[in-house]
C-alpha cells in the first residue's frame, strides 16, 4: 500500500468515529479540572509569550488546540479527517473561540519554514508511517527559539498479560458500553505504522534528537492519566497504560 492510499485509509477510520470519539474517556476532556491539568502542563513547555502562533499537527476534535486558543493563542489545526475537524469546529463556534480547522498531512504541514512559535500534538506520533518525517518538518515550520511539543504514551507492550487485560476490557465493555469501540486500522496499515502500540520514551527522545531539536525535556503525564481514570467503568480500568509523557525540544536559533 503507498502511503497516500494508507494516509486515506487512516483519515476515514477516523472520521468514522468522529461522531463519538470525545466521549471515550482520555480522548475528550471530560472536565474543568482536567482542562486546568492540561492548561498548566502547557504554560510550563510553551515559549515565553501571551498569544503565540501554534500549529495542532492531527488536531482531531481540537481537545488540546481549543484549550490553547482559550489560553489566548491563535491556533491552526490540521488533520486528514474531515468528520473529526467538522466536530472541532463546531465545538469552535460553540465556544466563541477563533482557532483555525484546515486539512493536511502531519508528516508534512503545507506551511513556509519558521510560521509557527510552536508545534503540538496529542495521540499522533503513534499512528504516523513516518515519524522522523514529521519531527523534522514540525522543526522545519518553527521559528528559531520555537518548541515543538509532543504527548504520547504507550498502550500497549506488546506482552501476552496486556493483550489478555486488553481483551478481557474491550469484551467487557462491548456488553456494558453502548459506545462503539475506538477505531482500529487493517492488517496492511498496522503492519506498516512502526509504533502501533505507542512510543516509547525513549523512541520519542531519539525522534527529537535525529531532528536536531535541543533543550530535550520530558514531562510524566501519569497525574492526567489519574484523573482520568476517574470516569472510567470498572471493566474499563482492566487495561492499562504503561507510560504517559509529553516530550518538548528547542529548535535552536
């Protein structure tokens, strides 16, 4: 498969759960309280400035670009999915915020170099056929002194005992849950996605450093995880999240 039929083929599993994608716990958020987790994770990793210019690399639904456009940023989201930006924008309009929904590809924003004064995203690097790719074009379109911001995790470890817990949870909720489970993508596009299980943090250390970002600092997110974990049914907390992590680096002046 080339990557423009797998890029495809990834915009429409999203899009296919659009309609309900912020309701699953850890996708939305789901609370004030977890917005302001969010909001003081930011303002410790952002450059110094009240309304910088960030670009939301697979922007989704917006959950972390809106957060950002309500902290006074001007943000512009990408995203391949079409039905997923259609619920941002409308959650957009709702709030009377002003951040940007365009289509592109992650791995490549159709930007000119240096438009940003950082680069975010939440939940992407795991599901990218090209990760080194897309670390360097997210340095390729910050200013010099700009961050480029990454949050991910691992899902899953690969382990016998995981896929038993991941089972057992996904069965479990299939019977209690009305929610359609999240999506999955087919053998081909699994097989061709080198962290389909999530990104170690090391991997992502390494991503930062073959780009030539600096200033390499990594932040555990587990306290959200905790929080989150809150509003979960008791057969959802079967599965388990091995790491959560938000991964920064510099793009040297």
């Amino acid at each position: 498969m080339d990557d423009n039929a797998m890029k495809s083929h990834i915009a429409q599993t999203w899009s296919a759960e659009a309609g309900y994608y912020d309701n699953h716990v850890s996708h939305g958020v789901q609370t004030d309280e977890e917005k302001k987790l969010w909001m003081d994770v930011f303002q410790n990793v952002l450059p110094e400035g009240d309304h910088l210019s960030i670009l939301d690399v697979g922007c989704g639904t917006g959950a972390m670009g809106l957060i950002l456009a309500e902290m006074g940023h001007s943000v512009t989201g990408i995203d391949l999915s079409e039905g997923m930006m259609e619920v941002g924008r409308k959650k957009n309009a709702d709030r009377g915020l002003s951040m940007i929904f365009l289509e592109g590809d992650a791995e490549n924003p159709p930007f000119a170099d240096g438009s940003f004064d950082a680069v975010v995203n939440r939940h992407l690097l795991w599901t990218l056929p090209h990760p080194d790719v897309a670390l360097a074009s997210w340095k390729r379109v910050v200013r010099p002194g700009g961050r480029v911001i990454v949050i991910d995790g691992v899902w899953d470890d690969g382990k016998t005992t995981t896929k038993i817990r991941r089972t057992v949870s996904q069965v479990l909720s299939n019977v209690f849950d009305p929610l359609p489970a999240p999506s999955s993508y087919d053998e081909e596009v699994s097989a061709a996605l080198p962290n389909l299980g999530g990104v170690p943090e090391d991997t992502a250390r390494r991503y930062f450093a073959d780009a030539g970002l600096t200033d390499i600092s990594l932040e555990d997110l587990m306290h959200i995880r905790e929080h989150q974990r809150r509003y979960l049914k008791w057969y959802q907390k079967i599965n388990h999240h091995w790491c959560y992590y938000l991964i920064s680096g510099t793009k040297q002046a």
